[in-house]
C-alpha cells in the first residue's frame, strides 16, 4: 500500500518541524562520530550514518503544540 503523506517529526533548540518524507528527497547520507547513547554518563563515540533535513523544506508546527 503506498502512501501519499508520510512526515517525520523532529524537535529542536529552535522549533519543532514536519517534513513530508514524499515531497523533500532523498538526502545526502554520510557517517559521523556521534555518542553511541543517549546516556550522558556514557561518553563512547561511534560513527554512525546520518542524513540532514533542511528545515527550510519543513512546516514550523511549534504554534501547533503550545
């Protein structure tokens, strides 16, 4: 079944945003040294696969959850 609306949601410093998974591409994926958890205490790095959203391509929903 294929789906014409697909979002993703994500929360930053600055707002919270939902892309359109269909309507923003592909992007550009490439490794990155980052914390292996999200466990402040554990300060091991790994490299991992990451791809960058431009918000710019986004809908600020911030208003949407106040």
């Amino acid at each position: 079944m294929a789906h014409s609306n697909v979002r993703y949601i994500n929360s930053t410093p600055i707002g919270i945003y939902s892309f359109n998974l269909k309507d923003i591409g592909i992007p550009k994926w490439f490794e990155k040294l980052l914390p292996a958890q999200t466990e402040f205490n554990n300060k091991e790095k790994i490299y991992k696969i990451v791809g960058l959203l431009n918000i710019n391509k986004a809908k600020n929903i911030t208003k949407l959850l106040n």
